[in-house]
C-alpha cells in the first residue's frame, strides 16, 4: 500500500488565484494517481484537510475491501477526491486515464467561478458510466467512521444522532463553516494538536487519546462557547 499526501493549492505560492491553484491542483492529484497506479497494487490517495485520529492502514473496511474505488464522500454527498484507496487494474487505470483527459479537455486553458466543482461533477458521471461498463467498483466508506467535511454541522447534519459516540478514523476538516468557529469547536473539543505558539504539537499519542475520547464522552454535537451552533451554513 502506497500513500500519496499532497499539499494544499493554498501554499502553491505562485500567485494564482485560489479558483486556479485548486483547479490545477484537482488535475495534478490524478496525474501522480494515474503514475503511481503503473507502479503499485494499491495506492492510498489523501489531502492534508484529512484527519486521522486512528491509522486507516489497519481498517479492515479500507484496506480489504475488494472494490476498485473505496472513497470517502465529499461535503456534498459525492464521492471525493481528497480520500481514496485505489486498486491498480486494467480498468481502474483505464478509468483514472479517462478521468484526467476529460478534466483537461474540461478546462481547455479557462478558469470558471465554479471549475472545481465542474471538475469533479465531470469525475461523478464519468464514475457511473464506467461502474455500468463493469470496469470499475466503486464503494463509499462508512460515513460515520470517515466523515466529510459536514460533520462539522453538528446536529444539523443528517447522520449526527446516528453517529452519535462513533468515533471515526479519519475527519475532513473541509467544511462551508468560518476558519474561526472551526478553530473554536476544534479547541473545545480536544482537536487542535498545537502548543499555544501554534508552531510545535502537543504530545502525539495522549492529543489522539484526547480526541477519540471526546466523540464518546459527548457525541460531538457542535457547539461553540456553549451554545448550540446554529449559524452554519449549508455546504455550497
């Protein structure tokens, strides 16, 4: 099993702009995929916004499953890009192939206020049609145990009181709420990793401990300063 981390267009540092750096990012990410497929027999692909609070290496769902695709949705139920575990194949490596050159000829050198979403609408139809010519399996992950950035709704998310005390492996920190009450559920809840210099980590081990502890000890319904969050937006 091989792991590609890929940073994010954030710290791409060449002066596009945002729209651009995730666009060109989304491409790059299956470029290195459709490589590493060529290489190896499986090949784990995750963003740096994926939490682990426990290895996924050692999940038995992940790793053993005999699907094509195993996936973590996305904020908007589909299924992403920023978690899957890929298994090489003809027709896995035919898919991803498919994939890139469709994104390509998608952008075809234009930016649109909404390239990243065509882009991955493109990959969603472009899965389904090759799940009907049998090439490839896709499968989503147990949205409880993996979730996507709307966990972060709270009680207002759709699977909150049936993941109530599931305590995930991985967490998408990707989410339409503000960077700031974010900030503030992940300081209440045990999920802010850093020293108060925000520069060096608090001790690895006990700060994981601390955080699985949390999703038993309260469910993690989100609340800030005590008070039910009830601002959150809708994912967009």
């Amino acid at each position: 099993l091989n792991i590609l981390v890929l940073s994010h267009p954030e710290f791409d540092g060449r002066g596009r702009s945002q729209e651009a750096a995730e666009q060109s990012h989304l491409v790059f990410r299956i470029k290195l995929l459709v490589a590493a497929l060529s290489l190896h027999p499986k090949v784990l692909l995750t963003s740096p916004d994926m939490g682990w609070l426990s290895s996924p290496l050692r999940d038995h769902e992940l790793v053993q499953s005999a699907a094509t695709m195993v996936s973590l949705e996305d904020r908007r139920s589909r299924k992403g890009l920023d978690f899957v575990l890929v298994h090489s194949s003809d027709g896995s490596k035919c898919f991803w192939k498919r994939v890139l050159r469709g994104m390509n000829e998608t952008i075809a050198g234009t930016v649109t206020d909404a390239a990243s979403d065509v882009l991955l609408d493109l990959y969603q139809s472009m899965t389904q049609e090759m799940e009907k010519e049998r090439l490839v399996v896709s499968q989503p992950l147990d949205p409880c145990r993996f979730r996507s950035g709307r966990w972060f709704l709270g009680l207002q998310w759709e699977l909150g009181g049936t993941c109530k005390q599931v305590i995930p492996v991985v967490i998408d920190f990707l989410s339409s709420l503000s960077l700031e009450v974010r900030l503030a559920y992940a300081k209440q809840n045990g999920l802010w990793f850093l020293q108060d210099d925000t520069i060096s980590c608090k001790p690895v081990e006990f700060s994981l401990m601390r955080a699985r502890s949390a999703f038993v000890r309260t469910g993690l319904s989100l609340q800030v300063n005590n008070q039910p969050q009830a601002q959150a937006q809708q994912p967009v």
